[in-house]
C-alpha cells in the first residue's frame, strides 16, 4: 500500500515526531510541497493521500484510480473536490480540535500586546528612548485593561466557546454574534447590535459565501471608537482595504491579524509599514508544537481505523 504526504514541510519539523504516521502495511513518500502541476502524478499511484493545503482537485482523483482515503491534516475541507471523491467512493477524513489551546493562547497575545502596546515599547528601548527618560517608567502609550471590556466573539464553536472561557477569566463582558439569518436567541446578540458594543471584536468563524467580507467597511464604521478587531479565522472574512483605512484613520484601536486573503501574501495592503497598531503574524496560531504532533497523532489515527474498517472523522 502506498502514501503520499503533498505538503508534509507544513507540518514536519524536527520538534515533533512523525514516527506515528508509520505502519507496516504503507510505504510513504514526503513532499515537501506539491505544487498544482505535480498532484496529478504525485496521487496517481497512491492508495492513502495526506494533504494539508495542497489543492486535491476533481481531475487528480479521477487519475488516481488507486486511492481509497484522503486525510485532510486540517479542520477545513475546502482543499478536496468532496463531490468528485465521493463519486470515486474514496473516503475523507479531517482532524477537529487539535489547535484549540494553541489558537486561544494566540488570540490573547495578539490582544494583550496590543491593548499594553508591547511593540510600540519594545521598540522604544532598542532605540535608547527609555534610557533617556527622567522617570524610573517609560509611558510614552497608552496601555489598558481586559478586565472590564466586552469582547465580541463572531462563531461559537469551539474556538469561540473557548475564547470566552479564557476571556472571562480575565474578567472580560462577553457577547456573542448571532449567525446571518439564523432566528434571534436569548444568549446571541445580532452583528450590528453587537460592533458598536464590543471593545474588542474576535473572529471565529469560517470562510463561507455567507461570511466572504462580513467585515467590511460598513461593519467597522459600526464598531466603537478605539475598539480592536482579533482575526485568526480565514483572510478573506475580512475587507483589508477597509481595516486599512480604519487603523489609519484612528477609527480602530488596533487589529492583530494572523490570515490574510491570500497565503503567502504578495501585494496585500495591510503589509503596509505606516499601518498604526497592527500585528500581523503569518498564519501560525494553529502551529504550536504541541498541536503538530496531535494533528500528526489524529491523523495517523484516521488511516489506522480506516484500514481496520471503523473510518473516523469522515467529512464526505
């Protein structure tokens, strides 16, 4: 039986083990990366494909007339024809909940450096500005609290479940979006009743076409003065221009941005130097070694009860 990775560089590196993914019945073979001109003959003899982002598109199933399982190493499905799979009869598998401690841990750094503006007074002692000031304390910007600020979280699955377990900790108000169209619920808060409440607006929800731009102009003219926008869901929830314009024009306090439209990005606005108060990170609040290697551990998992005939996380 043969196994092919696509993009095992997303995930191997020398912190973690990929031994599991080991067993006596498949001979695998790495890839790096796989760009879109190679999946074709990369998947055509292969019996089990992993793939992370790599694109697993209509016409590489219909070639590789071997393959009975695809694993997503990832939650979304958006990188598998699921439709052309499930014509072939081959089966897909996900891996949910692996990333949730790494993925909350990120959203309050981003929040807390930029609610303490710790790049901003970090930069300030490299440049010898506290090694001059008069005063024992620099405060040369301003830092403020979580405690006491509402936090508006927009999808409450378990990324967002979780966000509001930590942020209530921190003695944050939290409030939660309601879904587009879904009917009113007593503990859900419509999107514009919500914004100009929130001091902090954090994203938690997939990209879907209901969901493409959701925060656009309109919305951030809707938020409060000074409040900050967290996005570690997917770049495109986002309108880019229009955060731009609204850090620029002192409308937001600040966003820390962890996914951009397109990844890597090449020619994107908010990579900007004169953008006021952004953090951006490139796409690794997933990625602490500990969710890795239970990624690593859920998907060898999958293959090992697919091939015991007790397919697990099956998306299609």
């Amino acid at each position: 039986m043969r196994g092919v990775f696509l993009d095992a560089g997303s995930l191997a590196r020398p912190d973690i083990d990929m031994a599991p993914l080991g067993h006596e019945s498949i001979v695998w073979a790495y890839y790096d990366f796989t760009p879109r001109g190679t999946v074709i003959e990369r998947v055509a003899e292969a019996d089990i494909v992993i793939t992370n982002k790599v694109m697993v598109y209509s016409a590489a199933l219909e070639a590789a007339k071997r393959l009975k399982l695809i694993c997503i190493a990832a939650t979304g499905t958006n990188n598998v024809d699921l439709d052309a799979a499930r014509r072939r009869g081959v089966t897909v598998c996900n891996v949910l909940g692996y990333a949730t401690p790494s993925v909350v841990e990120h959203v309050f750094t981003l929040m807390l450096a930029l609610m303490r503006h710790l790049p901003d007074y970090q930069q300030a002692v490299r440049n010898g500005r506290w090694q001059k000031s008069l005063h024992f304390s620099f405060i040369d910007f301003p830092i403020n609290e979580l405690s006491g600020k509402a936090l508006g979280i927009v999808g409450y699955g378990e990324l967002g479940q979780a966000v509001a377990k930590v942020a209530e900790a921190f003695g944050m108000r939290i409030l939660i979006a309601e879904r587009p169209g879904a009917a009113r619920r007593a503990d859900r808060v419509p999107l514009a009743e919500l914004l100009p409440q929130a001091d902090v607006l954090s994203l938690h929800c997939p990209l879907t076409p209901e969901t493409r731009a959701m925060i656009s102009a309109k919305e951030l003219q809707l938020m409060k003065r000074g409040a900050m926008l967290i996005n570690t869901a997917r770049g495109g929830i986002v309108d880019e221009a229009a955060l731009v314009e609204a850090l620029r024009s002192g409308r937001l306090g600040g966003a820390g941005v962890d996914v951009l439209m397109q990844e890597p990005p090449a020619e994107n606005p908010l990579l900007a130097d004169d953008i006021p108060n952004l953090i951006i990170t490139p796409h690794i609040a997933w990625a602490s070694r500990e969710a890795r290697q239970r990624l690593v551990n859920e998907v060898a998992a999958n293959i090992g009860a697919f091939l015991q005939g007790k397919a697990r996380n099956v998306v299609n």
